[in-house]
C-alpha cells in the first residue's frame, strides 16, 4: 500500500487491534462500544502525533538518566491520558496504563515487522570499486 491515506489506515487498524488485546489482556482497560474505540484509537494517535515527541523533548534528561525507561512513563501516561479525554473507553490507573501501553507497543511492533518483510525487496545497487586516489585517507 503505497498511498499515504491506506498507510494511515493500516497504522489505525494495527493500533486498534493493539487497544483492543491490551483491553481483553490488561486488567483496568475497558472500553464500552466500538464506537468508542474508534474515537480512543484517533484521540491515541492524535497525542501520539502532537504531544508525544513535546514530551519527549522536554524529558530527554530524564530519559537518559533512566536509559531510555522514562519512554515507557511518557507511554503510559499518554495513554491514561486517553482513558480520560475519550467516552467509553477507560483506564483504571497507572499500571493499567502501563501495561496497556506494553501490549500495544509489542503488537505494534511485531505487526509491523510482519508487514515490513512481506514482499520481495529490491536488490541493492552494486558498489563501485574505489579507484585510484578515491576515498582512501593514507596516514
């Protein structure tokens, strides 16, 4: 799918079907309708898109100091954040939140490594010798 509207259709599907496990999966993870969950999963990739990378950037000592932890709390409270903002779907606290923001980030990312590899690759283009006086830095 190489148009950006099927490829912003794909990544909404992969995060609803992530939404969806994390809510059967995690305890405190409700949503009421699949209204609802249609509405969380455009409100989540929303903040995703907006408040995310704000949040990372500001946080960046932190997530450094914690080696790259601090990214699973901006995740989780993102998501919670979600839990709030939307009707009919909701998250219980911050640990609901944690794990729900686990599950979707592995289905996300074994999803679309699934969808990354489907298909032939095209071959590389060859490499051409270096020659005489090319990029060779001689000391």
């Amino acid at each position: 799918m190489k148009s950006p509207f099927g490829q912003l259709l794909v990544r909404w599907m992969v995060l609803a079907l992530g939404v969806v496990i994390a809510a059967h999966v995690v305890p405190g993870i409700h949503y009421s309708d699949f209204g609802s969950l249609v509405v969380a999963v455009i409100v989540l990739s929303f903040v995703n898109a907006v408040l995310r990378p704000v949040l990372v950037l500001f946080t960046l000592p932190f997530i450094f100091v914690t080696m790259g932890l601090g990214i699973l709390v901006i995740n989780a409270f993102l998501f919670w954040i979600v839990g709030k903002l939307t009707g009919g779907f909701s998250v219980d606290g911050f640990w609901p939140a944690l794990g729900g923001s686990l599950v979707l980030s592995i289905t996300s990312f074994v999803l679309n490594g699934f969808m990354r590899s489907s298909g032939p690759r095209p071959p590389a283009p060859p490499r051409a010798p270096p020659g005489p006086g090319g990029d060779v830095i001689d000391i």
